[in-house]
C-alpha cells in the first residue's frame, strides 16, 4: 500500500493539464482529447471523459466555449486585477500590434493579449467593457502623421531587400543605396536606420524628410560590420551617464578620472552632436576617422570666431 | 454550482467531483495561505458539499496540486501550520518572442505618448511583470525601460507638483556636494538625451534648474506658502544659425529673429548657462554666438580646452 505522501488523485493531474492547456490560448479537440487516451478502454469513452471534465471547469465557474474544433478559455482562476489606467495601456498595447508587419510577430503578440485578457478579474472585465474609444489613450500628432509610412518602413525591413531611399537634408536632396536595419525613435521622432556598405557607416534617415523609398531586388546578404566608436568622458557627466543601449563600459575609471564608453552602431551625425554637447569633459579616442571628424567639428566651429 | 443546481442541466454522474475538489482546494490557496483546519471548514460549510474530509485526504490533493506543478509549501506549526502556494502552473507566461515583441513595441509608444502615459505604461509591465514567472521579461523591462530604476510613486507625486506649479523641498544626491536639500518651483518633467529631468526654477540659485529625476531621493516638503517675486537672473543670447528652419526643432525658450540666405538668427532666453551652452554646442559648426560679448567667449573658451584634449 501506498504511503499517504505518494499517494495522488489522477482526476486533480488531469483537469490541471486541461487548464493550463486552456490557459496557453484555443485549444484543439485532438490536443485536449490526449489528455485522456491514456486510461480509457475504448475510444468511445474518451469524448465522455472529456466533456465530464468540461462541466466540472464549468460548474467551477469556468466559461469554455467552442468554436468548430477549438476550445477557448473565457475567464481564468488566477486572476489579474488592472485598474481603469491599466485596461487603457492594455488597449494601447493592442492598438500599437499594428506596426508589427510580420504575420508570426503578431500572432504571437496577439495571443499574449488574449492570454491576459482572459486572466482578467470580473470587475476589471466590466471596467474594458464600459471603456470606449474615447477614453484610450492618444498617440502624438507627429506619429499619427507618419504611422502608415513608419509602418510602410517596418515592411522594408522585415522585406530586407536593398534600398535607394532619397531624402531631405539641408534643403538639398541626398540619395543613398543602403540595407534597412530597424525603425529608432530619437526625442520623438522616428528615423529610418539604414547601414551603407560604402561608407560602413549606420545612417538615420529622418521618416518625415523622405522623399521616395526605391526597393531593390537584392536581398541584404553583406554583413554589416559598422565602425565601433570608443570615447571617455569625466566628472559629473560620467558619475550621471546612463548608458545607450548600443554602449557598454567596463565601470572602471583610469588614473586621470576618464570612464571609457564603447559606442555601436550610432549615427555619425547624432553622435558628433551628442558629444559635442558633453564639451571638454568628452574625448573620442577611436576610429581615427571619427576623432577626426570631431577635431574637424572643433576646428570649423572655433573659425566661425576668427 | 449554482448555476449547475439552478438549469440541472449536469448531474453529478457526469462530472469529476475529485477534480472539483481539488480546484476548490487550489482557489482557497489562490487567496491565501490555508491550514487544514481552514480547509476542513469550508468543505463542511460549503453550500452544496456539506462535506467532512480528513486530513489524509487533504494531503492526497495536497500532493496531487504538487504533482500537477503547483509549488505548495506549509509554514511551520508555531506559524499556524498553513500551507502556501508559492506559483503554479497557470500564471502568465510569457515566452521569450513575445518579450521581443513587447520591447519593440515598447519603444514606438515610449517616444510617442505624453510622460504621465509612459509612467501608467510602466506600471502596467510591472504589474505584469509581478505576475510571470519569466525572469527574462523583467530584465527586458530594466534595460529598455525609459523610467528603469525610478520609484513610480515618487513620479506620480512629481507629475502631480509639476501639474499645480507647487513649491517642494526635494532631497537631492548631488554629484557634486552628495544629499543635499533643494527648493525648486516645479514646472515639468521632460526627458533629454534619453533621461528624465524634473524641470523647474530653484530658490537655492535664483536660476531655472534641470534635475535628474533618478537622482532625487523624496520629496521632503510642499510649501504651501509659494514664494512670490524670485528674481532670476536671465540671460538673453542671440546666435547664428547655418540650417534650414524646417529642420531646427526650436526650444520653448528660443524664438527667430530673422532669416537670411538659409541663415537663421535666434535668440534663447535662459537662467540655465550650462543648458545654454550645451545646446549651441550641439549644433557644431553651424552656429556661431552672435551675442553677448561674454556668452561669446565662454563658448571659444570652451571649444579650445576640448581641441586642447586632443
């Protein structure tokens, strides 16, 4: 005879392997229905196992429905409690999966939202339910400006074909070939990362200076090997730095107080800017191109005096 | 139940009153922790069991929510003896595609909300971070996070004093003089270069001051009695600028003078030197300080200590 610590219930194992499947999203009857082949002696029992298991989620409380072939969980036991301001991110959230172009991305989001939804409390239910449109929260004009050629961007460089985009910059217009990399947000406007092979260099091309995107037949196979630039920076800038997400830094100053910072794949131009902002207390170290390029930005600044 | 009692529609020949059972005993868990005693209780007071159950039977479903992946421990006797879930099989998970999607997503609605959304939005992936066993999808939220680190609470006080232009005593960690306290008229919250400032005009140094939000350790004091006629000493600086107006994001505190062959002049209005000069630094060789005289200096002065580093 068993001891009463190995003993268990086989009913208790077997309606939690049905919830926690539930719970995971729709579930297909030929997946639910394994759950019970194990035990039963002819196939006409199993259909019977599981609809004794379904009322017993049912008369828990649960609220399955079934669609064609697929069961799905309405409400859950463990539930999340979201406050009014929660539910209105919530929606934000869903509303924002519209820049996802990639079918697989967005059905994975997709059923994340539904998997909170359903774990969702009675009364936060009833809170999404009376909340509409007008409440949810606004995006920036600027965004809803540009969304569909942000989004047209977020296509081209999921498609990562090679591109000819021309643009805007100081009123004259510039065209470079170049693979699309990602969409960035910089203060709150959206640029373009793009990588030029020519140059090797990370370029942001701002979403509202474009002028025309040419997509080419070319598959962006090179790799994409951009410039790393290190530079050191001192007193309170470097006790304050928070570091970019594209920068590492070993958190060791050396003997002279400098913290040295390892940049990647930054725009040249945004970073020249950034770090000329940081004035004395600043100093690239290498590639020799781009401390020249900030010896230059110095010298030509500094003749604007003469 | 009630509803099963009410329709009639199932009886209990057609469900598994042991995986009943068992889903009572895992909600009680689910509220709280639970001694036999409670569980004994509430089987024999349910309204439709009305059930005695043993204490062996209690360990058998004990070990069958252990065995069905439930993380159940029991506080010592002293302590009541009570057993605790400590996670289960039906939290949220979250896998490691959607933690991308969720940071990617973060980052388009992160540069495009108002700061009082981004801190509900923060609270809400905290909240469900709290919820999830996924490690990962916490630290994905610390490291894309633009409030990562920042107390929410002490930021909704923050957005509530900027909102009513109150006048607080906040206890500051300087970098230069460690804690310090700091009188400051609130005004606005606003992030700079990836980082959030509490923006405002201090009562220390008479000048419009930017602090960094994470260094702000509380809020020591409202005054309720707002002080009245701070003189601030502002300077005015007037420069030049080689861009097109359509692409220069101009500045609350700057406005165009004129325009001249793809020349602009500006001219800011500031307390903040230190802000002043940061941002004619930024814009390199396109900008030349036309005005005043010493602004101008300051600014040559400071370009040759950085040529000097090289």
């Amino acid at each position: 005879m068993k001891k009463i610590g190995e003993k268990y219930n086989e009913a208790c194992i077997k309606i939690f392997k049905m919830l926690c499947m539930l719970s995971k999203g729709p579930t297909e009857y030929k997946d639910i229905i394994e759950i019970f082949t194990d035990d039963t002696s002819s196939d006409s029992a199993v259909p019977v196992q599981l609809n004794k298991y379904l009322n017993t989620l049912k008369i828990f409380g649960l609220n399955i429905t079934k669609n064609k072939s697929t069961y799905r969980l309405q409400n859950s036991l463990f539930t999340l409690d979201l406050s009014k301001e929660d539910l209105k991110i919530l929606q934000l959230l869903k509303s924002s999966g519209e820049i996802l172009v990639n079918s697989r991305q967005k059905e994975t989001f997709e059923s994340l939202m539904e998997n909170i939804e359903t774990r969702l409390s009675n009364i936060s239910k009833e809170i999404l339910e009376n909340t509409s449109d007008e409440n949810n929260i606004k995006r920036s004009e600027y965004f809803l400006k540009y969304r569909d050629l942000i989004a047209k961007c977020e296509i081209y460089c999921y498609e990562n074909q090679k591109l000819e985009v021309s643009f805007l910059h100081e009123n004259k217009e510039y065209k470079v070939i170049c693979n699309p990399r990602e969409i960035t947000y910089i203060n709150t406007k959206a640029y373009l990362s793009v990588f030029n092979h020519l140059s090797r260099q990370i370029f942001n091309v701002p979403v509202d200076e474009i002028l025309s995107i040419k997509q080419m037949p070319l598959i962006s196979k090179g790799k994409e090997i951009s410039l790393t630039v290190v530079y050191k920076i001192r007193n309170n800038l470097a006790k304050a730095y928070r570091l970019k997400e594209w920068e590492s830094c070993d958190g060791k100053y050396d003997e002279d107080g400098w913290l040295t910072i390892i940049n990647h794949n930054e725009d040249f131009d945004v970073l020249t800017k950034r770090l000329m902002r940081y004035d004395y207390n600043c100093k690239v170290i290498s590639p020799k191109s781009f401390k020249e390029r900030m010896i230059n930005t110095i010298d030509e600044t500094l003749k604007n005096y003469e | 139940m009630k509803e099963f009692i009410r329709n009639n529609k199932i009886t209990y020949n057609l469900m598994s009153f042991t995986a009943f059972k068992s889903l009572i005993i895992f909600s009680m868990l689910l509220e709280g922790p639970c001694s036999y005693d409670d569980i004994i209780n509430y089987f024999e007071n349910h309204e439709f069991l009305r059930e005695k159950i043993s204490i062996d039977t209690i360990r058998v479903y004990i070990n069958s929510l252990k065995r069905a992946g439930c993380n159940i421990t029991k506080t010592k006797r002293v302590d009541g003896g009570k057993f605790v879930l400590l996670s289960h099989p039906l939290e949220l998970t979250i896998n490691n595609d959607q933690i991308k999607i969720i940071s990617k997503i973060y980052k388009t609605i992160s540069k495009t909300v108002e700061i009082e959304e981004l801190i509900l939005l923060e609270k809400f992936l905290r909240k469900i971070g709290k919820n999830t066993k996924n490690n990962e999808f916490r630290q994905t939220l610390d490291k894309i996070s633009l409030l990562s680190g920042l107390d929410t609470d002490l930021l909704d006080e923050l957005m509530n004093c900027c909102k009513s232009k109150k006048q607080i005593i906040l206890k500051y960690n300087s970098p230069h003089s460690g804690h310090t306290d700091m009188e400051i008229i609130c005004d606005k919250l606003g992030f700079e270069n990836g980082k959030l400032y509490i923006y405002g005009t201090s009562l220390d140094y008479s000048q419009a001051v930017y602090l960094l939000v994470n260094r702000i350790i509380k809020i020591k004091e409202i005054n309720l009695n707002k002080t009245k006629n701070i003189k601030i000493k502002e300077i005015k600086v007037k420069f030049e600028l080689k861009a097109d107006i359509q692409e220069v994001q101009l500045k609350e505190n700057e406005k165009l003078i004129s325009i001249h062959n793809n020349k602009i002049i500006l001219e800011a209005k500031s307390s903040n030197k230190f802000a002043l000069k940061q941002r004619i630094l930024s814009f390199g060789s396109q900008c030349k300080v036309i005005e005043p005289e010493i602004f101008k200096k300051e600014i040559i002065s400071t370009l040759q200590k950085m040529r000097a580093e090289y």
